[in-house]
C-alpha cells in the first residue's frame, strides 16, 4: 500500500472528537462522553469551560475542521441562537459535521423537547448514513460511546484487506508492547515520516533537550510506518552505553547476528540488512555523537536502510537530516478559556493530572493556574508530566509556588522510566555532564540574564575567561541548551527554556560567580546606554526605546545591583537616560517597587546639581504616574530650577512642559495664555536642541489643553501638526496610534463622527496586536465616549466594562487632560438602569482584557 493510500491517522497519532450539546443540561452527559472518549485514547473536543452560552461560530468551525469524529448528544434544548442568525450553533455543528462519521445520542424521555430540536431530529433519522441512538442514564450513554468508537474504528478507519492485515502482522518490530499516546505531536510524526519515506532521506536525527519527549516521539513514527518497512523495526536503547567499540556490537545483537571476536561486525550488519527493507531507531546518542561515522558506514551500504536516531544534540554526518523538535505549545495570557482547553500543553497536563488523582477536573476556576504552570515548565512534556501526578499531594496554586523555587518538586516518574527520566534535574544532568568545562562555566552563567538575551551581552558578561567564546556558544546552541529566539534590526536574541533556566542558576549558585557576575552585567549595560542614548532623539530615540524594553529586565537587575553598591551617580543616569522606556511601555510602576528614588534623593552626597536635577525628574515622573500631581509639580519645579542652573535647555523644557500640564495642580495658577505660550515655548526649545519627540508631546499638550479650553478646531490643527511630525520624523506607530484616537475624540466633540470613524480604525489597526498599555486604555475610553455619544448604547457600556476591568487591574491613573471625558463615560454608566444595557456591562467586565485592543478593532470596523 503506499502511502497516500492510507486516509486516517493511525490511533497513536489521536483521533480528535467533537463532542456538540447543549452545556448545562447535559453537564453530566458531557462528562460521561469524555470518560469514554479519553478511555480509548482519542482527544475530546469539548465547550464545557466557556461562560458564553455556546461557542463563538468561528471557533467551532475552525475545532470542528480539525476533528476526525463528531458525537452529538441531545435531550430538550435547541440551543442559543446567536445574533443575526436563524439557527442554533447546535443545528449549525451538526450540518457542518456532514463529512465526518456521525454519532447520534438522544436522551429519553423528554416532555419538553423544544419545537425546533424535534425538528432537528428527525432530519437526523432522515438520514440514513448517521448512527442515532436513544439513552436514559449517562451509564449507559457512556457504555454506548466506548462501543460505538470502537467499532467505528475497525470498520471505518483501518479497513484494510484480510490478507494486508496478515502480512503487517507479520512484520517483525521489538517495540513495548504498549506505547504511551502522545498529545500534540501529530505534526511531528508526519513530518518525520515523510522525511523517512522520501528516497533523498536514510538518516533522521530527532534533536532535542532532556525531557521533550524524543523517545516517546521515535517510537510512535515507527507504530506508524510499520506496513512500510516489510523486513523490520528495530529499536535500540543505547542511553547506557559509554564505549564507542561496542556500537557496533550493539547493532548486530539487535539483529540476532552472532560474530566472533576478530568478526568484521560493519561486513557482516551489511550483508545481513544487504537490500531489505527495515527501519532502525537509535535512541539517546548523545554520549556518542563522535562515532557516528560507524552508522554512516551502514548506510551508504544499504540502500533500503533507514535509521532514526534520537539524540540532544546533531550527529554531524553530511547524510544526517536533523529534525529538531520544540516544546508543546503553550495557552498564550491572551487566549480564551476554549482556546486555552485545546493547547497540547494544558491536554497533557489534564490527563496525567486525572491518572494521579480521579477527582481532578479541568474548570473554570483551575484552568489558568494550569496554564500559568505549563508556561513555567516551558512546555516540556516530562515536567508537565512530574508536576501534574503532584495533584494527589499539592493543591494546584502550591504546586504553581514550588516550582517557582526549585526543581525538586519535579520527582516521582514512573516506576519503569529509566533514571534519567525519574526527575527532571536528572534529564537535565544528563546533558550537562556530556559538557567540557568551558561549556559548562557558559552555560551557568548564562542564567545571569532574564527574560533572553543577545550575543554581544553573552560574549562581553558570560566569556572573559573562555578560550573559544564563538565556538562555546555555538556548542551550547547545537546541544540544544539555549536556542535563537528572534531577530529584529540584524540584532539576534537567544532563550532558554525556564527549567533549564532554573538548573543553570542552581549550578551559578554553587559556583561563587553570581556576585561578580551581577557586577560585570552592570557595567555592561550602563556602558551600552550611554553609548546608545546619548545625544539621540526622535527617530533614533523611539529605536532605542523599542530596543530597550525587550531587554528590560535585564536592565532592572543591572539597576539593582548598582543599588545594592551605593553606586547612585551611575543608578540615576542609567534610569534617566531610559525613562522614556519606563514611561512609554509602563514600566514605572515596576521601577517604583525596586528603587526608592526618594531615598536616594535623601543621601545626596556626592551627587552633582545636574544629576540632582536628573532624579527630582526622575521621582516627578513617578508621581505623576501614580496621580500625586502636588508632588509631582513639587519634584518638577525643583528639577527645572537644576537645570536652570547647569544650562541643560532640554530638561528645562521638559520641566516646563509638565508644569503646564499640570497647573490645575500647582501652587502657581497660570492664564489660558500663559499656559499655550508655555506650550509653545517647550516645542520651540526642543526644536532647537534637536528633541523631536520632545517637541511632539509640547505640541500633544497643546492639543489636550486647547480642547479642555472646548476649541476644538484649534485642537485639531495641532494634533495634525503634530501627527505630520511623529509621522516624518519619529516614526513610532505606538505615538502615532494615541494620536490619532485624539483627534477622533476631538473630531467627536465637533459632531464629525464619521471623520472621526475614520481615525479610531486608524488608532484600532495599529494597537489590535500590541501591548496593553496606557495609550490602549486611553483609546478605548475614546471609544466608549463615541458609541454613548452616537446612542449605540450597548457598545458603550461594553467597552464602559471592558475599561473598568483594565484600569482597576492595571491600576492606571486617568489622564488629567482627559478627566472630562472619564467623568462624562462614568456619569452615562450609573445612570443606565435597563438590564440589557446592564448585561452587557457585566460581559465587559468578564471578557479577557489581552483581547482588548483586537475586539475593539473588531467592534469598529464592523460598525456601519
């Protein structure tokens, strides 16, 4: 048979099934179908977690796309039918689902069955291809489903021929008996069979650290290629063998090739193999890698050879294919409850949880500690595994909280896993010692740096006693210890998994090095920002912005280290020289709660009047921030008055312009006049020393302060004004997007809404897939002010729910400029009383603020 012949997965790879009904009706049927499911090892595609009613139409559609069965169960509920549409999602499944094999249960008796699923029904029994079935009890649904599936697989899905179902039996393989079912592999095994089908292809090298499950993975792309390789499977565990001389020896053992002591063991493998047709596994040749040109010798020799190797890091061989396998996909922060039920990760974790423990059940309330431990464990398989069997000990949150301090808890696999597998700081250990010395020294130190980092850092922090830097490095990266994660500007950033993470700051820990190493780390950044910041505004300021916050905890360490030494001159320039970084992507807030810059201001001795100057800015911010503007005006005054005093023209403009801003706030009141003239004066003081991103924020304020003033016309020039400049000169989508959502608030308060539809898709398509920060916040109060002003009443209040819940979880100040527009927002919501409107204020409330920015998009350009 070849292999295009074969139409269904074979079962190792997880047959999916759709499970569709009503939710809360048939809650315990929904159980009952997943026991079943789950206990023929098949994957339930199921909606129980979600509050919604039913599933968004586009997420069913795209789950049942992906499914190989569909299941549905019915009783007395025709289901919720959505807006604009004149059939339920659950007739809707069920008409979607017309190409799978069908299984239908309905439950008896039902003296309310609506209308509508009688109906239903009996387009059903209609239809001769569809198996319907009555039930009364969930036992017995549960007894039907295991049947039924079973049988549906042996008639359906493996039809094979009698006499093809002889020879495959006859196909000799050394496999366990029963292999584990892997979760979320599907991809790999494809693609590893089709590599080891192609006629190009002999040797397939699955590369991987400790623990991701290439053994587990080998085996299962032999289950399924076993009708191909007519003459054998051959597995061999070679994770105990330390002498290279007996590779060979090991190979002909396995084919039950006798040979004598002086017996040329690479001649006799070969006319034994000669042309047949056989797949041979390798599994765990790392510790041999340097002998691999003995199995190269094999295959050049047997044409019909394959070999898949298993090993943590390439073989080296020109014939070799690597196929290097990453960690299981894990449930993104932003994603849906359903979305976060279908990660491979979250899969796994249920179902090994649900071995330990019978009792544990996937909900509503578990489901993002869940996650949040997947992400932790990077996704790897086996330590999702070790930490899912501890639900029969710990509670899900202490679980989350240990593994936060070490790898211990990671213990207690399987009784007949080998002992690299027992644990997780055993697999890990495994590839570390196969490390020289260099490598390991690298390899520790590395854990120095948080949340990734670049090669200039790991050269200049990580290898000033390291004889071959480059080579160590790509050592490292070959063995699968860290791996390139991204690359923006021509500038690579390298990752590494957090239990490895973990494991490398425990080794730094016994080394010594961590203080020194922290110092060296410290040095190298406050040296790289100065060279960096210096002198550079717009264009190149928002780049280096950017650039910045990706290495931004790093930063903080460095910051706290500098701390930690008394080292302040050094402190407060590193942190001015970045406060556009903490500012713009909402760091402050972080900063705040590691460095007191009101006590550094108390122990000024040694400071200059500049640097004196730089940190009453510094904390000026920082109250601003948090919405003490009597502080702030406090902090800003005395800094302008330093840089008065050093001729320092820019931070005298930024002073001014913050005092302006805030002069409902200082002790001075100022005139309307003298507060636009201020204005103006900032933007001209920056133009002249060059602080173009300066001069946009003088011409911002301008804008807010003239539409406070309800000129809104002059309000609107100015934001063009400055749009013309942050567009030609700064180029910072995140700036341009917060001001054209200004101008659409401006453009709102004339009555131009369709203008001003224009610049909040605008503001939408920029901030749908960004970071939700201040600026997205602002925006979508913008927005709700829009539909309240246009009557659209239950959009407003559902982005009035949506703001609320972002602004008390981010804890976001409301900007002072725009204090009109949240009273005006707040004052509409308590005056509403209808419960629809209501409703759809508690659905803000509870949607998912990460997918904030992307409904908002949504939302207005559907918006006619």
């Amino acid at each position: 048979m070849s292999k295009s012949e074969i139409k269904i997965k074979t079962p190792d790879q997880r047959l999916r099934v759709f499970v569709s009904s009503t939710l809360r009706e048939l809650a315990d049927e929904r159980k009952a179908a997943r026991s079943a499911i789950e206990s023929i090892h098949m994957i339930p595609v199921m909606f129980e977690l979600g509050a919604r009613p039913h599933p968004p139409k586009d997420l069913y559609q795209a789950y049942l796309e992906q499914s190989h069965i569909f299941i549905g169960i019915y009783w007395q509920s025709y289901g919720w039918i959505a807006e604009n549409e004149t059939i339920s999602g659950l007739e809707d499944e069920l008409l979607l689902s017309d190409k799978f094999p069908r299984l239908i249960y309905v439950k008896e008796p039902a003296p309310d069955r609506e209308k509508k699923l009688d109906k239903m029904l009996d387009y059903i029994r209609s239809h001769g291809n569809v198996s319907y079935k009555s039930f009364t009890t969930t036992e017995e649904l549960l007894k039907y489903i295991e049947i039924d599936l079973a049988i549906l697989i042996s008639e359906r899905f493996f039809s094979y021929s009698e006499s093809k179902q002889k020879s495959r039996s006859a196909i000799y393989n050394n496999f366990p008996a029963h292999l584990p079912f892997l979760i979320g592999r599907e991809k790999e095994i494809s693609e590893i069979s089709d590599l080891l089908l192609s006629g190009n292809t002999q040797l397939v090298t699955i590369t991987g650290p400790g623990g991701i499950g290439k053994t587990r993975l080998s085996l299962a792309v032999g289950k399924s290629l076993d009708y191909y390789f007519e003459d054998g499977l051959y597995f061999a565990d070679f994770s105990s063998i330390k002498d290279e001389n007996i590779i060979l020896s090991e190979i002909a053992k396995l084919f039950g090739i006798s040979a004598g002591v002086s017996a040329d063991l690479t001649k006799q493998i070969i006319e034994f193999v000669c042309d047949k047709k056989i797949l041979l596994i390798i599994d765990n040749f790392e510790q041999l890698t340097k002998s691999a040109s003995k199995i190269s010798d094999l295959i050049t020799k047997c044409p019909n050879l394959k070999i898949l190797v298993t090993s943590r890091n390439p073989l080296e061989l020109s014939m070799e294919t690597e196929y290097n396998i990453d960690a299981l996909s894990l449930p993104d922060q932003k994603q849906d409850i359903s979305d976060i039920e279908m990660s491979p990760a979250v899969i796994l974790f249920a179902n090994r949880a649900r071995s330990a423990f019978k009792k544990f059940e996937l909900n509503e309330e578990n489901i993002f500690i869940v996650s949040d431990i997947c992400r932790l464990l990077g996704g790897i398989p086996l330590a999702i595994e070790l930490a899912a069997a501890k639900v029969k000990m710990f509670s899900l949150s202490t679980i989350k909280n240990k593994l936060t301090e070490k790898l211990d808890l990671l213990s207690g696999g399987v009784k007949d896993a080998p002992a690299r597998h027992k644990t997780m700081k055993a697999a890990i250990e495994w590839s570390y010692e196969l490390l020289n010395e260099d490598e390991r020294k690298l390899f520790r130190r590395l854990s120095v740096f948080e949340n990734g980092f670049e090669y200039d850092a790991v050269e200049n922090i990580c290898c000033y006693d390291i004889q071959d830097p480059t080579g160590t490095i790509e050592s490292l990266i070959t063995k699968n210890f860290f791996r390139k994660e991204s690359e923006t500007n021509d500038i690579s950033r390298f990752s590494m998994l957090p239990l490895l993470h973990k494991y490398s700051s425990e080794q730094l820990d016994h080394s010594g090095e961590t203080e020194n190493l922290k110092i060296i780390l410290a040095d190298y950044y406050l040296e790289r920002i100065k060279e960096s910041c210096a002198g550079f505004y717009g264009a190149v300021q928002a780049r280096i912005n950017s650039e910045w916050e990706i290495d931004i905890q790093n930063v903080m360490n460095a910051l706290d280290t500098l701390l930690t030494q008394n080292r302040f001159n050094d402190l407060i320039e590193m942190i001015y020289a970045l406060w556009p970084v903490f500012w713009i992507f909402d760091h402050d807030k972080i900063l705040e709660k590691r460095i007191d810059l009101n006590l550094i201001l108390q122990q000024d001795k040694g400071l200059s009047d500049e640097q004196k100057g730089k940190l009453c800015w510094l904390a000026g911010s920082a109250a601003m921030e948090t919405g003490d503007f009597k502080t702030a005006s406090e902090k800003f005054g005395t800094a302008n008055k330093y840089f008065a005093g050093t001729n320092n023209t820019r931070g005298v403009a930024w002073t001014d312009l913050i005092l302006n801003s805030l002069k409902n706030n200082s002790g001075n009141e100022k005139s309307d006049e003298e507060i636009i003239k201020g204005y103006n004066t900032s933007a001209e003081m920056f133009g002249k020393c060059g602080d173009t991103w300066g001069e946009s924020v003088a011409l911002q304020y301008l804008a807010a302060f003239e539409m406070s003033r309800g000129n809104f016309l002059k309000a609107i020039e100015s934001y063009d004004s400055c749009i013309s400049l942050v567009v030609s000169k700064i180029g910072n989508k995140s700036i341009e997007g917060y001001l054209f959502s200004m101008k659409a608030f401006a453009l709102i308060e004339t009555d131009e809404f369709d203008k001003s539809v224009t610049y909040l898709k605008q503001t939408a398509d920029i901030f749908k897939s960004g970071i939700l920060d201040e600026g997205t916040a602002y925006f979508l109060q913008i927005i709700t002010y829009y539909f309240f002003r246009i009557n659209d009443t239950p959009k407003a209040m559902f982005f009035a729910g949506l703001c609320k819940n972002i602004f008390s979880k981010y804890n976001f100040a409301p900007w002072h400029m725009l204090a009109k527009l949240f009273s005006y927002n707040d004052e509409k919501v308590k005056s509403i009383t209808d419960e629809e409107f209501i409703s759809e204020y508690r659905k803000g409330m509870k949607t998912n603020i990460f997918k904030a920015p992307e409904l908002a998009y949504k939302m207005i350009n559907n918006f006619q």
